[in-house]
C-alpha cells in the first residue's frame, strides 16, 4: 500500500500545493486477504481522486 501511494501521489501534492492546502492521509487495509498490487494501487488512486479540495475553513 506503501508503494501504491508513493508511486501515484505526486499530482495528488500538486494538486494540494496549487489550493495552499495540507492534508494527514491513513490508509487502513481491513481485508483478510492480500490482493495484488495492482487491486490496491487501483484503489489507493480512486481514493486519492477522492479527496475534495473545499474553500471552507471549518
């Protein structure tokens, strides 16, 4: 999972250094099962996709 977010999390703070905003990310694995990674770094991008850059201050 390590690897999935390293290899595909430089638009991601691009991305966050073009709003001047910061982010604490945790990835938590809860299957029993141990995919491949290309199951994981499928998911690990969508999440990344995910993240919503607001204006708000809350």
């Amino acid at each position: 999972m390590r690897e999935a977010y390293r290899t595909n999390k430089h638009s991601f703070l691009e991305k966050l250094q073009q709003e001047n905003k910061t982010v604490a990310l945790m990835f938590i694995y809860k299957k029993n099962k141990i995919e491949s990674i290309d199951v994981v770094e499928k998911a690990v991008v969508k999440v990344l996709g995910m993240v919503k850059f607001s204006n708000n201050t809350q």
